[in-house]
C-alpha cells in the first residue's frame, strides 16, 4: 500500500534556509495531489526591558503580521503557477510547537521543514526543526542545502 499524502505542512519564516523546502514541498504535492499548509509563526511576547512607548508594540506586531502574510502570498501565487492548492496561515506562538499544533489541527500527513543548523544536534538540522521533528504527529523532511 502506497503512503497517503493529503496534507502537507510547510512552515517559513522566509529565511533562505525555509525556502530551501519549497521545491521538494511543491514536488510532493505535485506528485501526491496533495494540499499544501504554508505556516508563518508570529514569536508571541516581546520582551522589553523600557518601553517609552507601548504602542510600539502593537506597531511591531503588526509589522510582523504583514511580513508573514508577505511571505505567505509569496508561496500561494508560486503554488497557483504550479497549479497547486495551497492554504495560508498565520500562528503565534513557539516556532516548534506551533508548527506541531498546526500539523495537529489540520491531520497532516507530512511536515517538510528547511533547517539552518546551528551547533551541536542543532547543527545538523536545526533547533526549530529538531523541536519539530521530536513533537511531530506525522512524518517531518528535514530540508539543508
């Protein structure tokens, strides 16, 4: 029996190492008809230790709002040329654990996750990928250039 793919998660914060994913995210989907979950996880709580202004806050927030839905509309308008469907969401909260609850919610059959590896573990696949790899309910590829 051959591996039912449906869903597809694909989260970005839309560095180069998240797009790195998207090729073998839109190959998949291609090739399963499968649909896509493109995820912008928004950090929740800024910390600052003096904010003259509060409002800034709510400015920063709302700046991040915009580049997410950026990034997002990036990967749609790529999916329509591809002739793909792809659904957009934005989340707030840890990277990690959003993108798990994401896979969650939506009975994701496959997480497929650019990694940019920093120093030990991390090194190999990254912190945020490796929080998602070891909460995942589904299948995660783990992309690095």
């Amino acid at each position: 029996m051959m591996w039912e793919i449906k869903k597809i998660v694909l989260p970005t914060d839309g560095s180069e190492e998240a797009k790195q994913a998207y090729i073998p995210a839109f190959d998949m989907a291609r090739i399963k008809n499968a649909e896509i979950i493109a995820v912008y996880v928004m950090r929740e709580g800024y910390i600052f230790w003096e904010v003259p202004r509060p409002d800034i806050l709510v400015e920063i927030e709302k700046a991040e709002m915009e580049f997410g839905e950026k990034i997002l509309n990036e990967i749609e308008d790529k999916g329509k040329e591809l002739d793909l469907r792809v659904r957009k969401r934005v989340e707030k909260g840890r990277p990690a654990d959003t993108i798990t609850k994401v896979a969650r919610e939506e009975n994701a059959d496959l997480i497929v996750i650019g990694t940019r590896g920093r120093g030990g573990v991390r090194r190999i696949i990254g912190s945020v990928a490796d929080g998602v790899i070891k909460t995942a309910p589904c299948p995660v590829l783990a992309v690095r250039k």
